[in-house]
C-alpha cells in the first residue's frame, strides 16, 4: 500500500497498524509529537482511503500520524477475532473501537471513516480538544431515507447513528480501558456504537461541520458556520456509480485528481 502527503504538510505515515515507517516534520523539526488519525480501511474503497489521507496532510499545519485500520492485519496480530455479521457494511464496523488499545490508551487519537473528505487544517479540530471529556464527536440527529448505501449495503438506523464515524478519543481516559480487544470483540453493536460505556456527561461535542453529512446537512447563505471543514459521503461517494453526482462530488473529484498527480510525479522520480 502507497501513501502519499503533500510535502509542506507535517506527517507521519504509516502503513500497517503501529508500524511507523517513514515520517516528516513540518520544517523538519520532530519536537511535537504528531496527533494519531487513525482511518477505517476497507479494500473496497481504497481510493476513497487515500483521498482522504492526503485531504488531511494537505491542510494540516501540524504533525500528524496515519494509520489506516486493516482487519487483515489485525486478525494477523491477534487483535481482532469477531465474524462479519450481515449489516456490517464495512471491514471497520467494529475494529474502529481498537483506537484506544492501538495508542496504547495514551493520549488523544482519532478515528475516521475513510469515506471523509477534509477541507480545513485539522488543528482547529485538535484545538477543541478538552481534557473532561473521554471522548468528543459530532452528536447527529439522524436517520438515513434510504434503505441502501454505497455499493448496496443495508442502511440501518439506530440511536447516536454517525456518531462513531469520526471520534476523538481520550485514550488515558479511565472508562476508554474498557475498550479492550475482548470486549471489543465481544460486545454488541448497540453498546459499542451508542457508546454505552460511558455516562452522557462524558461525551463532548464537535460542530457538525466537523462531520458534515452529506445529504442530510445543509450549508446555509451567508452562514460561515456552517461551511463544511469535513465532508462525510454517509451515503456513497463517487467512488461509486450509483453516488458519482452526490453532493460535494466535484471536491472530491478534485482532491482524488490532485492525488493522482503527485502519486504518478513520485512513482516517476522513483523510476
């Protein structure tokens, strides 16, 4: 798997779970500690990954590391046991709720679904980070019209839907040590996604622009505050037929053309 970041961004790639292999510094400097993203990967909307990895090392001003979490490796590691049920419509339905054994339970970290398309520098979004809290996500009111999404996949509906799809994690939260690889692997969908381990008072809020849904959120005129800093193709994004004229699909297209270019100018210079 290739990684690409734009070379004034500050990133640390990585390419399994873990394992950090190459990393740069934003003005070669490595005294920050880069803030971990972790994004689901699924083989099947792996370009949809790579978008939205180099989305977020394009703007970030900050160091960051990405990890992308791949169920075939962690099933390698021991990590990850449970059996796809049938309205998993990811490979990283339940693995996202490993962030906090992957950092260690040290820390904040993010998980994203890969489906996100960022358009603003991810510190903003670090510097809303609070300590109180042990985890902090947009908290949607939403429930889907449609009975498919993606590539045909069941669209279900229930309680704090979306919520899990991007979270920033306290990992050295006392409650977040409950997110071990058995219970992960263990607990029911309802418990993991409705995070059912914590108390209300214990989950802090983001804006929504954070997590902007695409067709269900909407941008209104001359309301800055509503302009997306993150694009979430909830329902399929262009990288599927049936979603190519979704909204926000030209900024995707854009972003995955301006991948492409670097990724073939590097392949060319490794020639």
């Amino acid at each position: 798997m290739k990684f690409m970041a734009d070379s004034n961004s500050a990133t640390t790639m990585t390419i399994s779970n873990g394992d950090v292999k190459s990393e740069t510094c934003n003005n070669g400097s490595s005294e920050k500690k880069p803030f971990r993203i972790f994004v689901g990967y699924d083989p099947r909307e792996d370009l949809a990954y790579q978008v939205c990895h180099h989305s977020i090392t394009k703007r970030s001003s900050i160091p960051v590391e990405i990890t992308p979490i791949i169920q075939s490796d962690l099933r390698k590691k021991g990590l990850y046991w449970r059996e796809r049920g049938q309205l998993e419509s990811t490979e990283f339905s339940f693995s996202r709720f490993l962030t906090p054994h992957l950092s260690d339970y040290q820390g904040w970290a993010m998980f994203v679904d890969c489906d996100f398309l960022y358009l603003a520098d991810i510190k903003e979004l670090t510097d809303l980070i609070d300590d109180k809290y042990a985890i902090m996500c947009v908290q949607h009111d939403y429930t889907p019209k449609e009975t498919t999404k993606m590539d045909g996949a069941v669209q279900t509906v229930y309680p704090r839907k979306n919520w899990s799809s991007m979270v920033l994690y306290n990992c050295g939260h006392p409650k977040n040590k409950t997110l071990s690889p058995e219970i992960v692997n263990t607990q029911t969908g309802a418990f993991l996604h409705r995070f059912q381990w914590l108390e209300d008072e214990e989950i802090g809020s983001i804006p929504f622009v954070w997590n902007f849904l695409e067709g269900h959120n909407r941008v209104v005129e001359k309301d800055p505050t509503t302009q997306p800093k993150a694009v979430h193709y909830t329902r399929g994004g262009p990288w599927f037929d049936a979603w190519k004229d979704c909204e926000f699909a030209d900024l995707w297209l854009n972003e995955m053309e301006e991948y492409n270019k670097e990724n073939k100018k590097e392949a060319d210079n490794a020639k």
